[in-house]
C-alpha cells in the first residue's frame, strides 16, 4: 500500500470522519475495497458531535415547505428562538434563499418527502445494525421522541401525525396526562404532544460515530488524521494532498459537511451551500428526575435530551457565515425554558457551535460528480445528517462498486445543483 513515508494508496479515499464518511468508509469496506478514511480532527468531533443524537423516522417533511411563509413575518424582528440571520449574509446569499423559499410550494414537498422517507428507513437499519454490531447497543434508546406544544395545538400535532400516518410513520397524540405518563419527571407544561414512537435515539453521537469508526479500523480501513489541503486528478485517479503527506486513490468521497464546497471550488463546483449553525450546552442531571427520551419543545424552539454526560439542550437555527463568530444569544434565550421544565443543575461543559450544511432544497447530494469520474459526492444533510449518515455511505459505496442502493437515490443525484 505504502509508496513512501508519507504516501499511501488505496482503492478508495474517504474525506471527512463524520457520521457520513465513517459510514461510507464502513460501507466501502464491507464491499471488499480498500480505504483510507481521513480527517483533520479524530471521528465524529465536529458537526456529527453536536446534534441532539435522534435516529428520526419522521424528519421526512423539508424545512421549506409552505407552513414556513406563516411563521415568516415572526422572524423579521431576529429575535426569535427559531431562527436569527444575519442581514449581510442574507444580502450576499439572496440568491439561495429566494431558491431555498422556492421550494416551499406544495408540488415540491410530497417528492422531497418521498426522497427523505427511503433515505431514512434505509437509514435507521442499518443504525440499529450496526450500533449492535459495534458492540454498544446500550447506547440505543428505542423510547421514540415527543414533540410537545405548551398551547392547545391539537390541530398542528394531528396535522403532523396525519402527514406522518401517509407515509406509514406511526405516533401517538397525547394530552396533558398522557405526557405526564410519559415523562413524570418534568414540570405539566405542555397540553399536546405526538410521540413519534418509531424513533430511537443515542446518549453520545460523538461516540457512536467514534463506535463506527472503530469498525472501519477492525476491518482492515485505515484512519488518518492530518489537514487536507487539495484535492487533484492524478491519471484516471486522484491525489489527495495532506499536511503530512498524499494519498493516491481511483476513488475520493468527499463527505466534508459544511467545509466540502471549500475542496471542490478548485475543481470548478460551486456547491449552493448555506450554514444552519446550531448551539448546544449540556447541563448536570438530577439522577432521580431522569428524561426518558428527547423532547421537542415546538414553541420554544428548543430539544433537551438525556445524553451521556448530562441534559444537552440544542437551540435554533443561525443563518450566517460559517466562520462567524459565536452567537449564543438564542442558546441564552431557550436554556432557561429549558430549566423551567427538566430539572438540572450546572453546565458541565461549555456552549457548543457547529454548522449544518443545507441546499436550497434540504436535501442531500449523494452521488458521483457531473464532471469528474471516480469523485462521489455525500454531504448537505441539513438537521438530519446523523439519522441518515449510514444509508448515504452505503449508497456510495453501492455506486463505487456499481451496484444499486437500497433506495432510490436520484432526487439526491449532484447534477442537480452541479
């Protein structure tokens, strides 16, 4: 495999030690190819780290659908708990969001949904497979997750149960009782909720996606850690060049979340790309007041879920540049809310921020390059990267080796957008 100190070959290389590319080298793997998986930080520390580890079978619906042009006129004072944006972001990027608006007409959500609803379900088997076989099923929580409405919004909780009864998602509507049941330890705020109970969720998706890693290892694919600072044709391959180093590759998945279009602008793509930044905190649990499952707080615009080390309460969405500094200001806003209905005590680590990558039609690319052969593309999984992240590495891998996927790809296909 070596050719020099620093130069290593494989059949595949996988960019990005995320969710996704850990997946799609796993997945890779299990075909019989080699692969070497590369990041500049250890597996699942960025992005994939920080999201509220929900295994969601009823996320099907996009993020721009028509309900958004009500709630728009809410948003304009940017103080909401739902959704700040920079206005010279907004200004540079019109473009996308007049494109991403585009897509929030009724013909445009039912083959988005229908798209989501096969990448997930294919999704979620092979989570609930591969969590046991990585050898930490006590990670896995099938206790579903409940979104909950402090107002009597019965209308919009059977609205969403109906939407997800279509698609043969089942959930349950719950009154205020029903909740209490559900979840004894938490302050009877809420008067509606719908459990989605085909929903599982994990105490740490850091370390479950660390968990995956570890198989990637254990079947022979090797883990680099070192920057990536290009990425070349080299024949009918590709170089791929490190901090420390090249590997040499007929195939290069590029599964970099938030930082893939920074490889592929030399390469002339121009992914339509913005960055939803999400916050979280976690805080010290009451031991003897548990939460039992994720809750989705509608009105507050908030998740609190029981993790590993503690209660981790994520915010909103930030519509601004990538790089922009830290705003906690709607991290602020929901943890007291938060802390109002769950007991817990003091943060045990500091605020996180991450960035979630999202098209002008929250889906996903998955798929080879318009342009280049042996470059496949997996990245811009919006809120949903964890839920879907082994189902789009399987994908890929099912394309290198030019076979089918488990579902239908094409609403995914790159040559959409590039």
């Amino acid at each position: 495999m070596a050719a020099g100190t620093n130069e290593q070959a494989a059949d595949v290389v996988v960019l990005g030690a995320g969710i996704v590319g850990v997946s799609a080298a796993y997945a890779i793997r299990e075909r019989g190819l080699s692969v070497i998986l590369v990041d500049r930080r250890p597996p699942g520390e960025e992005t994939s780290h920080g999201n509220a580890g929900i295994l969601s079978s009823g996320s099907i619906l996009p993020l721009n659908k028509p309900s958004l042009f009500k709630t728009l006129p809410s948003y304009l004072t940017n103080q909401s708990a739902a959704l700040r944006w920079s206005p010279s972001w907004t200004i540079r990027n019109v473009d996308w969001v007049l494109r991403f608006l585009a897509n929030a007409v009724d013909a445009r959500v039912k083959p988005r949904a229908t798209a989501l609803h096969g990448l997930i379900g294919a999704s979620l088997k092979l989570h609930r497979d591969w969590i046991a076989r990585a050898g930490v099923p006590e990670r896995i929580r099938e206790t579903g997750w409940l979104k909950v409405w402090r107002s009597e919004a019965v209308a919009a909780a059977r609205a969403e149960h109906d939407v997800l009864a279509d698609y043969g998602i089942k959930s349950e509507l719950l009154d205020r009782q029903a909740i209490s049941a559900l979840e004894p330890n938490i302050v009877p705020s809420y008067a509606v909720g719908l459990l989605h109970s085909q929903t599982a969720s994990v105490d740490s998706p850091g370390n479950v996606t660390k968990a995956y890693a570890r198989m990637v290892a254990g079947s022979g694919g090797l883990l680099r850690q070192s920057d990536i600072n290009a990425l070349v044709t080299d024949g009918d391959g590709w170089r791929v060049v490190l901090g420390d180093g090249v590997i040499r590759a007929r195939h290069v998945v590029v599964a970099l979340g938030p930082w893939s279009p920074d490889i592929l602008k030399p390469l002339g793509y121009k992914v339509p790309m913005a960055f939803e930044r999400g916050y979280h905190q976690e805080f010290r649990p009451n031991p003897a007041r548990k939460l039992q499952r994720p809750i989705h707080d509608a009105e507050g615009s908030f998740v609190m879920t029981p993790m590993e080390n503690g209660i981790r309460v994520t915010s909103g969405v930030e519509l601004t540049d990538r790089d922009a500094p830290s705003n906690f200001a709607q991290l602020t806003q929901v943890v007291p809310l938060a802390h109002a209905v769950a007991e817990f005590g003091e943060a045990v680590a500091a605020p996180w921020r991450g960035a979630r990558p999202t098209l002008p039609d929250s889906l996903p690319i998955i798929g080879p390059a318009p342009r280049h052969s042996g470059l496949w593309f997996a990245f811009g999984h919006q809120h949903i990267g964890f839920t879907t992240g082994p189902a789009t590495g399987a994908a890929v891998a099912a394309m290198i080796a030019q076979d089918r996927p488990s579902f239908d790809a094409s609403a995914f296909a790159p040559s959409r957008y590039l």
